[in-house]
C-alpha cells in the first residue's frame, strides 16, 4: 500500500481543458519527491487531488490505499497538508500565531493541544519571535514559513508544497532546503514539492516526477532523469549547470565522475584535479 | 457558485451569424426594440408590438443556434424582479382607467381588478420583451465586445477604461476568493461546521472578508502604480482599434432597424 498513488488520474476542467491525462503517480513513506515540469504542465492541479480539493474526471486518486470520499476527506487533509505557491492565499488570521491556529482548531483539538502544536510548529521554522506579527507586515521569507508553520501544526504525514522557493532570496532558499531535508528523517514524513529551480531537485529529492501537458513524461531517480538533456530541453527545462559542466568536461575527454548536488561536485572535482597531479 | 462565473461567457464564446456580427449592431438593435417597446403608449396596442418584436427575437435566437434553454434559465433568473412588481399591480387601481371592475375578493378587503390585470399583463410584455432582446446580446457578445462597440459609438474613454477594468478584475477577484477558499478547505475550516463554535467561525468568516477587502486594495494601489508608469493620466483610455462594418452587417442593421421602427409606427397609428 502506497501513501499516496494516483491511477489514470485524468482531470478536465470546465471549458475541455485538458489538465491531467492519464497520470499514474506513487508516493511512498520517508520520500522526497521532486515534480518538475514547465508552467502550465498541471503540477498544481495534480497537488490539488491529493488533498480532495479537486476530484478526478477520471481514474483513482488513492491515499493509504483508499479512494477520497466525503467521510474520510477531513481525515485526508489532516494527513496530507498542501503549503500554495503564495502565502498570502493562506494567511488570513489578524496574527501570526492565530493562524498557525487555525488549522488545529479546524480539527476540533482542545486549547493546550493546539497551544502545544503551534509552539512546535513556530519552533521547528524558527519564528516564534513572530508570533504577535500581523501577516502584511511580514517579509515574502517570514510568510513563507508561516504558511508552512500553518500546515504543519496539523501534523501531517505528507507535506506538499507547491513551488516552495518562488519568491525567495538565496538564504531563504538555503533555509528551505535545509529544513525539508530533515523532514523525512526526522518526523517520517514524505515531501513533495514541485519547482522550476533545477538545481534544487538533487539537493531535495530522491526521485523525480517530469511532468509536461498534464502527463508524466519521465521518473526515475535523479540520476535517470538529468541523464537525459534531450528530455529536459523538450520540456521546456533544463540540465542544472553542475551537471551540464561536467558533462561538457567529460565529453571533452576529461575524467571525472558525474555529480548533481554541490557537495559532491566538489569530491568529483578534487578527485579529477588529485589523478592529474 | 464563484466557479460559475468562469463559465458566464461561454454562451458568448460560440460561432454563428448572430455571435459573428458586430457588436455595435447587436448593441442598437437591442437598444432600439427596447426603446421601441417602452415608447409605445399604453394601450392593448402594445400585445400586437410585444409580439412582433417577440417574434423577431425568437428569429435571432433560432439564428445564434442557442439551446432554448439557456434562454430560459437566464429569463428564470431574471423574472423575480420585474415580476414582484407587476403581480403587485393586479390589487391596486392606476391612472389609465376610470372605472375599474372587481373580478375577485380575497380576506382583508383585498380586490383585484379586471383593469388592473390587463396592465399589469400589459407591463409583463415590456418586461419580457426589453429583457429577451438583453439576454440575446448578453449571450451571443463577449464582454471585451461589448465594451469596444460602446467606445466605437462614442461612450466616453473614462467610462470605457473603468468597465473593460472591472470586467478584468471581477475575475482576479474571483481567482483570489477561489484561493483563499482552497487554503482554508486545506485546514479542514467549513463555516458551515457545528463542531466547531459558532462565534469562531463567525470570526473566521469575518477575517477571510477583511483579508480580501485589504487585498483588493492593495491590488488596486499597484495596478494603479504601473498604470502611472505606463503614463497613465488624464488623456488615457482603453485602446479601441478601428473595425470597419462589413457591406452585409449595414444591411442587416438597417432592414432589422427598418422593421422595428416601421412596426412600431404602423401598429401605433393602426386605429
């Protein structure tokens, strides 16, 4: 039993259009999982099934092996939480710590649970210096926690989030990333996140979803996706430049070992620079 | 509900002779068969005009290979507001008759007259007939249209602008309502939930309007900043292109406008 699988799933909107065909995608316990793909591509619409939000035209969306019904869709949103693109969307409450609330309220938890849940909540993104902030005084960076801070007090077992770095400076992004990875280890959960930073994807994930007019193109693990450029450049995507510049050396005749991550780009090119020595 | 709205303009978006016409046309067509309608003095004259022009509605609608139904549901959608006043006018006396002839009696004393029927029936005609030839112009023109044909007549640019901007931001609006909305189902909030207390959700309800008043605001304070870079000021206007109207559009339009205004006279002098 997979947490969360989709069979076929096909999604139409109103007016034909065609956002999901056919998509069969699986999500297994502690992953991290990577959905990349141009705009337009139906990343966020499939997200949206994974929560119920949208229902399939089409095909089973599954979560723990069972199809989203109205009796078990407050149990499914309290086990997949969904962090939107922008925050402002999510963020409505007069104060910070209000809205981390909101959430475990909603699920009918009593005051000191929910006190409990939105101080670990705030402690684990590292605000709770913002707790009496109201939201539009905030920076992108500080709502960008908040709104995740909002989704994991109510503790959920798949964190999806949905373009996760848009709008980021470069520490924002690095805090992110840094946070998202311990999520798996530490707390078991699953992650999925959709991006267009594709030098995140093998800093984040281990498997990749390519997704392009509402179908997978491609999965596999990192390594299976950026070893194929034609791929990415027929999506509208790109090999990262770490990759690309070691390709280009290899291809040049230089010996060294393929990497995707900045850190072991770095043994590679030590290593190079250590056999020529 | 807010998802419907996306859908109100796909009548509009359909092909046939009527949608393909130009919108100024449709646009005086309709305005004339209203004029046309409510000008006619009061008199039972008004039934044989009401049904001429019913007839050439009818016509164009066959034309613009709309369901009947569309029409209907939109006519249902509009009847209660004519119709609150005109069943009222059934129990009360008017100006166009002397004497007036009690047909029935209800509890309270209260009568209805045989005269005030046939007005009432008489309003009932100008009302479905003015708003017929509205649902047909809504149906088969797009907003944008609508919007340029009343620039190409000559409505001022300042009334032009201010309605192709509202049109635009009924829908950003709409997108951001939706988005909110996603977000709280996200955190399992239904306002419509009795586990939870009422006032906190009356609380919550109240956020969610105050938080999409101040975003409207502040949405318009940056459109209107990049209006100002644009150099937006007081000669700006919506850009109208010019558009020629093709040699069988003028014919239309004048035969269609012959008809009315012919009509209109021939049945108001017919003794």
């Amino acid at each position: 039993m997979h947490l969360l699988e989709t069979r076929d799933l096909t999604h139409i909107y109103r007016g034909n259009v065609h956002a999901l065909d056919s998509v069969n995608f699986i999500a297994e316990r502690k992953s991290r999982i990577a959905v990349i793909g141009p705009n337009g591509a139906g990343k966020s619409t499939l997200f949206k099934h994974f929560n119920g939000i949208l229902k399939p035209t089409s095909g089973e969306m599954l979560v723990r092996g069972e199809p989203i019904t109205k009796e078990n869709v407050r149990e499914v949103r309290k086990f997949v939480g969904i962090v939107f693109q922008n925050p402002d969307d999510q963020i409505f409450s007069p104060t910070v710590e209000q809205d981390v609330a909101f959430g475990p309220t909603n699920l009918g938890l009593d005051k000191e649970t929910v006190a409990h849940r939105v101080e670990e909540a705030l402690a684990l993104l590292g605000i709770e210096d913002l707790r009496e902030r109201v939201p539009h005084h905030l920076s992108g960076g500080e709502k960008k926690r908040v709104a995740i801070a909002g989704i994991l007090a109510m503790e959920p077992q798949v964190l999806v989030l949905d373009e996760p770095t848009a709008g980021l400076d470069p520490r924002g992004v690095a805090d992110l990333v840094a946070f998202v990875n311990r999520l798996p280890e530490e707390y078991g959960m699953t992650v999925i996140f959709s991006t267009h930073h594709l030098d995140l994807v093998a800093e984040m994930a281990d498997f990749v979803y390519v997704m392009d007019q509402g179908r997978i193109v491609a999965s596999g693990t990192v390594d299976e996706v950026f070893t194929r450029p034609d791929l990415l450049a027929r999506t509208r995507l790109d090999v990262p430049p770490i990759p690309k510049l070691i390709r280009s050396l290899q291809e040049s005749g230089v010996v060294i070992n393929t990497a995707y991550t900045y850190e072991d780009a770095k043994k590679s090119f030590l290593d190079a620079y250590a056999r020529r020595a | 509900m807010i998802d419907d709205l996306y859908a109100i303009e796909k009548y509009a978006y359909r092909e046939s002779l009527v949608h393909r016409l130009d919108a100024r046309i449709k646009l005086l067509v309709a305005l004339a068969a209203i004029v046309a309608i409510v000008a006619l003095p009061y008199s039972t004259k008004v039934y044989e005009l009401g049904a001429v022009l019913f007839a050439l509605f009818i016509a164009l609608w066959a034309t613009s290979r709309l369901p009947p139904t569309a029409y209907l549901r939109r006519l249902v959608l509009i009847l209660p507001f004519g119709i609150f006043l005109i069943g009222f006018q059934v129990f009360v006396k008017n100006p166009y008759y002397d004497i007036f002839h009690t047909i029935a009696t209800l509890p309270f004393g209260i009568e209805v007259y045989a005269e005030s029927v046939q007005f009432a029936s008489i309003l009932l005609v100008k009302f479905v007939v003015s708003v017929s030839f509205i649902i047909l112009l809504s149906s088969t023109t797009k907003m944008q249209e609508m919007i340029e044909a009343a620039g190409r007549l000559g409505l001022p640019r300042e009334f032009t602008l201010t309605l192709g901007m509202m049109v635009r931001y009924i829908f950003v609006f709409a997108d951001m309502f939706g988005r909110i909305r996603t977000a709280m189902e996200t955190r399992c909030f239904d306002p419509l939930d009795r586990t939870l207390p009422y006032r906190y959700r009356l609380h919550q309800v109240g956020y969610t309007v105050g938080t999409i008043f101040i975003r409207s605001y502040e949405q318009g304070e940056r459109t209107y900043t990049s209006m100002l870079c644009r150099g937006y000021g007081a000669n700006a206007g919506l850009y109208i292109g010019k558009k020629p109207l093709r040699a069988g559009e003028v014919v239309f339009f004048a035969a269609t406008l012959a008809f009315i205004v012919l009509s209109t006279v021939l049945i108001y002098l017919h003794p």
